[in-house]
C-alpha cells in the first residue's frame, strides 16, 4: 500500500503541467523542451508559463477574434512571443527559414509552437527537426500525423517537397 501511495505521489508531482497543458486543443508534447499545439484560450496562456516555456511561436495570422490578445498576454507573463503569420493557402520557404532562425537562437530555451488547429505548426516543426537538427524522419512524422497528414492539402505536400530538395541540395553542397 505504502508503495501504491507513492507512486501515486510520484505520478501527480510529474503530471499536473503537462495534463494541463492536454486540455489545449491539439496538444502534442515532442520533448521536454518542445511542444506544438492549435490555438490556446487565453486563459491557458498562465498553463504554459506554468509549465516553463520561455518562448512561444505562433504561425497562424493575426486574427482580432481568435488571438488579438495574445502577444501582449505571453510578455505579461515573461514569455518571448515570435509571430510568422504564415498564409494557410501558400506556405513559403521564407516563413520556413524564419522559423528555423528563431528555434536556432533559442535551442537553449523551452519552445511552444502553436497555430490555429496544429497543422501548420505540426509541419514546421516536422521540417525543423528532420531538415535542421537531423531528428530521426520517421519520429518526426510520427509526432506530425498524430494530427493530419500534410499530403491530404496539395500546397502543404508541395511545400514540405520543396522544403526537403532544398534541404536535400544544401546538405549537398556541406
């Protein structure tokens, strides 16, 4: 008994940020210093400084309804906020070299990445950890298909394509 009671103990003290944090709509969690979600409320802004992210990446638009207020609420809580506003129908390769800019220059630190439902920030990410950090492929699109599967949108399947012979062609010349 004594034993059951400590596990539980153990279990409680290491769930209660990340079970939060599951109540965010399409959370996934890649490692303990990385996780990609869709849009947060504001209220749960607080769960994720809680759960000690020091930087959050949003690459959905800027919407009044949706995230008006929400760059202002991450600083409030000692955040870095980063916002790429990529464009759902066109994805762009410089949106790509900008995010990878900014998850470089903060490797050291605890990122969230976020758009409005997941998919874009599952993409980037995907790209992130296959084409820069050289994460193993599979993992990687494991951790993407929990949520959709790019290829089902033409332009995302093209644009992660690019992305990969571009990555492949500089990798080339190295």
């Amino acid at each position: 008994m004594i034993i059951l009671a400590y596990a539980l103990q153990v279990a409680t003290a290491v769930i209660p940020a990340d079970s939060a944090l599951q109540q965010i709509h399409n959370y996934v969690r890649i490692s303990e210093r990385l996780a990609t979600s869709g849009q947060m409320t504001y209220e749960q802004i607080e769960d994720i400084a809680n759960a000690g992210f020091e930087v959050v990446v949003n690459l959905a638009p800027a919407r009044e309804e949706r995230n008006g207020r929400e760059g202002f609420l991450m600083a409030e809580q000692g955040i870095t906020y980063v916002n790429i506003p990529v464009e759902w129908e066109e994805p762009k390769l410089r949106d790509l070299d900008m995010f990878f800019a900014v998850m470089n220059a903060n490797r050291d630190r605890k990122v969230y990445v976020h758009c409005f439902a997941n998919m874009r920030a599952s993409a980037f990410t995907y790209l992130y950890r296959t084409l820069d950090r050289g994460e193993d492929e599979s993992e990687a699109r494991e951790d993407m298909e929990v949520i959709w599967d790019p290829a089902s949108q033409p332009q995302w399947g093209e644009f992660i394509e690019a992305a990969r012979r571009r990555g492949a062609r500089r990798s080339q010349r190295k």
